[in-house]
C-alpha cells in the first residue's frame, strides 16, 4: 500500500523519467524529457518506500544513507 501510494506520486513528475527497480519489478514513473532526463532507482529494501511517504525527501536522504535505495545519477 504505502508503495502504491509513492508510485502514484512519482508518476506525475513531467519533465523526466525515474525507473523504479525492486523485488516486484520494473516500474517508469514520469515522462520522457525533452534533455533526456532519466534514472534507475534500485530498491534494496521496501522500507524506503515508508521512508519517502512519511519523511519526503528528507525520509528518501535518510533511506539512500541507510543503503536501502541507490541511483545511477
């Protein structure tokens, strides 16, 4: 449920592309960027997605530090 509710948010972003990767799959949020703007971001552990629905960006900083989460950009 609380990944559902951060897929939801993050496929209105709409000047890029984030491919999200975990155990369940492969999912792209947004849209293609004219520039390009693109990124894998592979999930190691379904806390983080707890992590950025209750601390935001914050919770997301907090999440990438603990190793749950990594980005190639």
């Amino acid at each position: 449920m609380v990944r559902s509710g951060v897929l939801k948010v993050l496929s209105g972003i709409t000047d890029g592309q984030v491919t999200i990767r975990d155990s369940l799959g492969e999912v792209v949020c947004g849209t293609p960027a004219s520039d390009g703007l693109c990124c894998m971001l592979e999930v190691h552990h379904p806390s983080v997605y707890r992590a950025m629905m209750v601390g935001g960006s914050l919770g997301a900083s907090e999440a990438f530090l603990a190793g749950t989460w990594n980005c190639d950009d």
